[in-house]
C-alpha cells in the first residue's frame, strides 16, 4: 500500500534523505552500522534517505543522537533547499 505524496512533498522528502545520507557519510558510516546506532533496519535508513519514507518524529531523533548532533541541526538545511 504506497502513498501518494505531492511533488512538493517528495521533494521535501528527498531534501531530507539527502540531508541524513550527507551527515552519515560525513560520519564515516555505512548504512548498517548507522541502522545499528539508530536502532532501526537498515532498510528503513535507505529508504529514508532516497526519500521513499515520511519519517516520524520518534526516528529523527534516534537518527539525530546516532549522529550526535540535535534534531535542529539535523534539519539545518540552507534556504535553497527549501527548509
């Protein structure tokens, strides 16, 4: 059962997933060891960070303490992106 997300919609979704993929590279992490961290499936992070999941509130958090960053940091993303 897939939703339909509005073009706007995916695109914030992506900017996101993008935003988690950069910081968890720039953490020196593979996606299984970040999963590991966040205490999710490594699935579920690929999925995020290619933009197919509406993350919850709950998982940005575990997402922002694997990094050791705060959640507004997390979401710290410039103008151009929309944010």
């Amino acid at each position: 059962m897939g939703v339909d997300y509005t073009k706007e919609e995916k695109n914030f979704l992506e900017r996101i997933g993008n935003r988690i993929r950069e910081l968890r590279i720039k953490a020196d992490l593979s996606q299984e060891k970040f999963a590991f961290a966040c205490n999710l499936d490594r699935t579920y992070i690929g999925s995020v960070e290619r933009g197919e999941r509406n993350i919850s509130a709950l998982n940005l958090r575990k997402i922002a303490k694997a990094l050791n960053i705060s959640t507004s940091d997390l979401l710290n993303m410039n103008k151009e992106q929309g944010i």
